[in-house]
C-alpha cells in the first residue's frame, strides 16, 4: 500500500438502514416552493367572485347535471346538440356535481385546486426532462407566473399570477397541465428506446386534451413535435420504428376524440365563428409579453449547443402558428401565445439553476431576471395574491363582479332571462337560468340564429318599441324575466320584483315560461 492511501474503517449498515427503508425522507425544493404556491393560488382563486367565463363553465356543469345523456345549450334555452363545452371534463364535473348535490359555481370554484395540482406536477415532470438540476423546476415556475409584460394579459390558458385568479378553474387550465404532462411522457421516450404501448397511451392522452381543450392540443401537439428529433436519435435513425410509433400514437388520439358522442372535435378545424373575439389578442403584444423576452439569451444558448433542442424547435413552431392566425384571419390560434413564452421562460429557468460559480454573463442574466420578475410582480401581478386589506401600495386586484344571487333567487332552473348588460350575460346562466341570446358563439348554434335573437333583444329594449312587439318577442322566446341596467326603462306591462344592492339594476317579470319543443328553440 502506498505511502499516500488513506486507510478508511466503514460502518457496517445493520436493520432498515442496509435496504435504504430506514432514510429520512427530504422534500425537494419544488416540493416545499410548488406546495407553498399551491396553497397561496387556490386561496386567491377563491376570493375572487364569478366573473367573466366563469359562469359560462358554470352553466356547462348546470345543464349535464340536469340531463347528463341530452344537455341543453350551455347559456340559452336551446338544444345542446354538438356544443364543444361538454368535453369529458366537463361530464366529470357534472357527475361529482350529481353525486354531491352541489351546484355548478361550487364545483367549477372546488376544480381550480385540483387544476392547479394538475399543472404543477406537469411542469415539475417536464422540467425533469430537460435538466436534472434541482432548482430548474422551481424557477420555472415563478418565471411562468411572473415573466409576462406590463400590461395585463388576462385570457383563459394564460398562466400569470392575475390571470390564474380567474381562470384555475376552467377547461383550459386543466388541458395545459396535460400538455406538460405529455411533453414529459415524449421527453422521457426520447430519452430510450420503449415498446408500442407507452406511445398508446401518449396518444390516448392527447385524444383527451384534444377533446377538454382543443386550442391547448394544438400547443400539446407542436411540443410532441418538439421531441421527434430526439426520438429518432434514441431508436438509432431507424425509420419504421419511428414512423410505426409516431402513427400509433396519432391513430390513438383520433380514435379517442371519435369515440366521443357529446361532439365532434374535427368540426370545429377552420370553423370562423369565434375568430372576432380572439382578435384582440393580438394587440398589445409587447406590452404584454416583453418580459418573457429575458429567455432569449437562454434559448440562443440552447439552440447554438444543438440546433434540434425541444424548447428551440418549440418556440419556432408555436410562433408560427400565432403568425399563421394572424395572416390568415383565424384569431382563435392567438390562443396559444401563452404557452408560446414557454420555451423563453424555461430555457431561463434552466440556464439559472446551473450550479456555481457563475461566469459574468450569466450574472448579468441573473441581475437582469430579478430585476424583471420584481417589475412584473410590483406592476401587475401582486394584486393577485396581496388582497386590498394587506395592501399598502394600493395594486391592481382582479376583477370584482357583483352576484347575482339578489336576482336568481327569484328564478326557477330554466326559466328564461331577457337582458343585455355584458356581466348579467356572462353570469346569470351559471345559476341555471337561460337568456334569450349567447353572449358567446357557439359551434352548435347558427350564428344566424344567435344573430337574430340578438336582434329581437336590442329591439325590446329599444325605447322606441311599441308593446304589440314586445309581447311578440315574450312569446317566442317564452321570456320570464328582464334584467335591466339602471338606466334602461322598466316597460309599463313588466311588474318590478327586485333591484341589485351595488349596482341598481332592476328585476322586473313579464310571464311567458313553460315547456318547449326542439324545434321551436331552433327558431
């Protein structure tokens, strides 16, 4: 033995301690930051009332809950035949809805936990993927919250901290979790050669987000796309063990998004109808995303170690399906700019949690991070978890909605509700009443139909209109009620029940109700 050896007596593990049974469990720092996050997002999407789409997601629940085989139109007193709302998760909120007694806003408040949970282990899933570092997770996921732009971006499937507080608990956020959950199944299949069936079940798993969220599928599906490369290096170039893999999994999504008898998904490829109001997501782009732009320098440095890096190729791809919305008119595709900042936020993420020391560049790109996740927070996003009582700044707070419960308790489920004030129409529905127009298109209704009945609405309230006209319409539409805005006149043969404590509009009851036909809702 030589001079320099170091003679070292090891302790024999005895009991628990040889098999590795006896080791203290430690949670990993995704544990403790994810868990923490969970809890501080799911109070803060509590205290937020019903606004916006929430009471369309909850109407969806109302009507399965009352007819799970044959729902009506999610908000009019319509067949429901063909509407893309009732997707299996929807069905699943219904059928819990049923099993407790619980009504649709409660069980769309109790889904944005178990959203949350959804999406959390997705992204710790993925991150895993692309790093073994044990931070990368954790950054990544304030920089997926925080990381936006200085403007707020609030849309349904955006994953800001102000934007979570309304939306936790809709499809969209239970779609991307799936998404991220896919791109880790992809990521670990790339990574060594499996049989058949794990690509089976990748695919069934996509025929499910294709269904609960077809505009996230198109996200989920350009991030599979992502890991291709990677997949044809792991099963040696072999082209039909890719392309037999590859094929199995699609065939399996279409066959699930088939199997389906609520809908047809693929009738809703190049369908128009809800264009218009996706337009506006592409205005304000760099105000409301710029931030994002701090992962660039990471992305660069991803692409120029290898020029197929998933988060490289998945960035391109979903910047060119925004850019293909744009240029051709189908604004619904700007849904995705969500899930675009992605591949930036975490290409950042990873590139932070490189242990150290650090070289001056990434530093400066370190400095430059927190500086913008502050201005981020401070600017915008702190409303969402500092409620108006502990705030001494005075931040922005999400919106707040009144309830309509002052009028709805006077309504029985179905009745049907004329009005055209833009929260009453987004809100009165998930209550289980039903409004004369949509306020959203619809695939399965004729946007002729939903023009007309808007029409008959506006002539109503017209203060022109002469009371044969209005008969007209309380007949045709078997209107119940009107819910008017303070400053719209109470016409004389309507008989006022109530009026809103914060916001005074009135209540009144004008007859019609009782059952109708299908075809007569159809007209």
């Amino acid at each position: 033995m030589s001079a320099g050896t170091t003679l070292v007596r090891r302790r024999t593990a005895h009991g628990a301690t040889a098999t590795g049974l006896g080791r203290r469990w430690r949670p990993t720092p995704y544990f403790v930051f994810g868990g923490l996050f969970w809890v501080v997002m799911s109070l803060a999407f509590w205290r937020v009332p019903m606004c916006c789409d929430f009471g369309q997601h909850a109407a969806v629940v109302e009507r399965l809950k009352e007819n799970l085989l044959h729902p009506a139109h999610p908000m009019a007193d319509l067949p429901g035949d063909g509407s893309a709302y009732y997707s299996p998760y929807a069905v699943a909120q219904a059928l819990f809805a049923k099993a407790t007694g619980l009504a649709g806003w409660e069980v769309v408040k109790l889904s944005g936990p178990v959203n949350l949970l959804v999406l959390l282990t997705g992204v710790n899933r993925f991150v895993r993927t692309l790093t073994d570092r044990q931070w990368a997770a954790v950054l990544a996921l304030f920089a997926m919250v925080l990381l936006w732009g200085t403007r707020m971006a609030w849309w349904s499937g955006y994953l800001g901290l102000m934007s979570m507080t309304g939306n936790l608990g809709y499809p969209s956020t239970f779609g991307i979790g799936l998404a991220f959950w896919a791109w880790a199944w992809a990521g670990s299949l790339s990574r060594a050669p499996r049989g058949l069936w794990p690509y089976a079940g990748l695919g069934a798993l996509c025929g499910v987000i294709l269904l609960v969220h077809p505009i996230s599928s198109v996200a989920a599906v350009i991030g599979l796309v992502a890991f291709l490369p990677r997949l044809w290096r792991s099963l040696g170039g072999r082209p039909r063990r890719a392309l037999t893999r590859c094929a199995l999994a699609a065939a399996t999504a279409v066959a699930v998004a088939l199997c389906w008898p609520y809908y047809s998904v693929f009738s809703l490829v190049g369908d128009p109808s809800v264009d218009a109001i996706h337009r506006q997501l592409y205005t304000e782009m760099p105000q409301r995303f710029w931030l994002a732009l701090l992962g660039l320098p990471a992305l660069w440095l991803r692409w120029r170690r290898d020029r197929r890096d998933p988060l490289v190729l998945m960035f391109a791809l979903e910047l060119a399906v925004v850019a293909y919305g744009w240029f051709s008119g189908h604004y619904t595709y700007g849904r995705i700019l969500g899930l675009t900042l992605v591949p930036l936020q975490f290409a950042l993420a990873v590139e932070l949690a490189a242990p150290l020391p650090w070289g001056w560049r990434r530093g400066a790109l370190a400095g430059a991070t927190a500086l913008g996740a502050c201005v981020g927070f401070l600017q915008l996003q702190a409303g969402a978890v500092v409620p108006r009582a502990l705030d001494p700044v005075g931040f922005d707070q999400p919106p707040r909605w009144p309830d309509y419960t002052w009028a709805t308790d006077h309504m029985r489920a179905g009745d049907v509700v004329l009005t055209d004030g833009y929260r009453p129409t987004r809100s009165v529905p998930g209550y289980g009443a039903n409004l004369v127009a949509p306020a959203w298109p619809d695939p399965s209704l004729d946007e002729t139909v939903r023009g007309r009945r808007l029409k008959d609405v506006r002539t109503y309230l017209s203060p022109g209109s002469t009371r044969p006209e209005r008969q007209a319409i309380v007949r045709r539409y078997h209107v119940r009620w009107l819910l008017l805005e303070p400053d719209q006149r109470v016409p004389k043969e309507a008989v006022v029940v109530a009026w809103g404590p914060h916001t005074g509009e009135v209540l009144a009851r004008v007859g019609g109700g009782g059952p109708r036909t299908q075809e007569q809702a159809r007209r």
